[in-house]
C-alpha cells in the first residue's frame, strides 16, 4: 500500500521514535521498517513479541534488511519482506536495519529496489524511518516511490534552518515524485505557535520566484502538524513500555498525525476508511503491566 518516509536533517529529533509512535497508533496495518543508513536502533530499545515459547525476548539483528538484501540480489519481490520483519510486543511489526554504518556501503543498490517492494506490499501501509538525510543521499531513491515524505524538526531556529536548506535540495531532487511535508516536535502547550513560525519560515522558499531552467515550479512544501515534544513518552516507548503510555502526549498526538497522515494516502481497498477514535487505545500500544520487560 502506502509508502511514508520518514527523516530528518541534521540532528536527532526523534525520527526513530516517531516512527514507532506512528507505527503503534497507525489505523491501518502497517509495518515500520529502519532504513537509516547510520544503522538501526529497534534491537537496542524494543522487546519482541513472544514466540511459541511464550516467551518474549529480544529483537534478532540478523533477521530484517541485512537477510532481505542477501535474499534480493537478484531482484526483490514485495512477498519476501514478511519472512524478515519481527512482531514486537504489542503486535507492532517491524523491518529492523543494518547494526552499522559500513554495512549501508555495500547496500546502496537496495534502496530504489526496496521502496518499490514496500510500496507493493499490500494491503499493509509501511513507514519507513529514513534517519538523516545528507546531501547525495542513495535513500532518495527509496523516497522516489514513497506516497509520502515527512521531515521531522523540532521548532529550533537553528534545525527549522537547515531543513529548510534540505527540503529546497529534496523538493528539487524529487521533482515529479512524492510531496514533502514537515513534521514539527514541539511542546504540545504551544503546538500552534511552533507549528505557524515553523511554517513561516519554510514558505520563505515558496516565495523565491520559480528558475525557468527547472521546468515547472514543485507544489509547495507544508506543515503537516505537530508530534509532542514529551521525553516521558518517548523514554516509555523505547523500551519500558507500561500502562501510561496510551494516555502519553506522545502517543496522543501521535494518533492525530496518524489519522491526518492516513487521510493523504491512497485508501485501503475494503477497508474502513475512517481511522480508530481517539478515545479507543490502539491495539498495538500494550497498556498494563503486559507490556513491561
Ligand atoms: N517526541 C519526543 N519527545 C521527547 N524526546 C524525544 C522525542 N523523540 C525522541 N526523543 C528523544 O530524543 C533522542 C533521540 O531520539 P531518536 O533516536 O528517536 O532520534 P533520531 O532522530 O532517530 O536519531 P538518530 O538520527 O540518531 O537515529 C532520544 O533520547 C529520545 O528519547
Ligand atoms: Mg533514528
């Protein structure tokens, strides 16, 4: 189904935790996948799911895109992903990434081949947290067959400036592909406020007078919304996940931007298209002591 790549600029303002928090919360089936060149960090943070055993434990670094890129050599299917994601507790399924960044090196034909996979693999959305973006980055490839690119800021003068850089480089290098929009970390208390200076100052690129010679201009880059900037939440989900953590400004505005997000995207065939209401806990957010290590 739908394809949502989800980075940053400089920084870490918390894509990885964004993509899990979208992940748990997304209303529809969803797989999270860490693309992040610099390497993954869900086996360090995350418990899985229980096997037969009963048992959880923790994620296995060799299962997820190191084993899918050995397998995909000679092309890449979207029905060869299952076999490579792991559940964790909760149900949330994920891809987890390579464990260092020399490996990414040897993996930069893997990217375009991959978006068009998660891109093919129905009927479960897949976001995919694409770390750090840097210029004459190979993941643009991947963002090429996204529905949807989503930068994450916070609301600091010194990040919105150098996204702001980034996104006229990404608008350009994506001419004719996805749209690009931004995702604001901000204090919930003042969502409103961070949300409009954020936008103002990235319309400043909206405004520069189009250059003939790059053909027509790229519609506009826009302010998606705001994820809340809550170190409670985000130390619960990478982790210690416990019964609050439903009721977390974190994963609160997490299911409006999820719900927000969805309502971009292609609709599920067959599928209710209106998301879960907010008041029903998401299945995948574990509540009570059943989510704890
Ligand atoms: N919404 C949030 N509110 C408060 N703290 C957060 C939030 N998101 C992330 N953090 C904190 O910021 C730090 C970095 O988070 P995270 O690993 O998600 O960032 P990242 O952008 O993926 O970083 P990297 O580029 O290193 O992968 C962590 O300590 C995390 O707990
Ligand atoms: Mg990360």
């Amino acid at each position: 189904m739908a394809l949502i790549a989800l980075a940053a600029d400089k920084g870490a303002p918390g894509v990885t935790t964004a993509a899990v928090a979208l992940g748990a919360v997304w209303p529809r089936p969803v797989l999270v996948a860490e693309c992040d060149q610099a390497g993954g960090d869900l086996v360090y943070r995350l418990p899985a799911a229980a096997e037969g055993d009963g048992r959880g434990g923790t994620l296995n670094p060799s299962r997820g895109l190191l084993s899918l890129a050995a397998t995909a050599r000679r092309g890449l299917r979207p029905d060869q992903i299952a076999e490579h994601c792991q559940r964790l507790v909760g149900g949330l399924d994920v891809l987890v990434g390579i464990t260092n960044a020399e490996q990414a090196q040897a993996m930069t034909w893997l990217w375009g081949p991959l978006g068009r996979a998660f891109a093919g693999l129905a009927p479960v959305d897949v976001i995919a947290d694409c770390g750090r973006l840097g210029a004459g980055t190979p993941l643009i490839e991947l963002m090429r067959e996204a529905d949807l690119v989503v930068l994450l800021t916070r609301a600091t003068l010194e990040q919105v400036a150098h996204l702001r850089e980034r996104v006229a480089a990404l608008t350009e290098e994506l001419r004719g592909g996805p749209p690009v929009g931004v995702l604001v970390l901000a204090d919930p208390r003042d969502f409103r406020g961070s949300i409009a200076e954020v936008d103002r100052i990235i319309a400043r690129n909206r405004g520069q007078a189009p250059d003939p010679a790059q053909g027509p201009p790229q519609p506009g880059v826009s302010v998606l919304g705001g994820l809340a900037l809550d170190p409670k939440g985000a130390e619960l989900l990478s982790g210690r996940w416990g019964g609050r953590l439903d009721r977390s400004l974190l994963i609160r505005s997490a299911r409006e931007v999820a719900a927000d997000l969805t309502g971009r995207l292609p609709a599920v065939p067959d599928a209710p298209r209106e998301p879960a209401a907010p008041d029903v806990p998401p299945a995948r957010v574990p509540a009570g002591e059943e989510g704890r290590r």
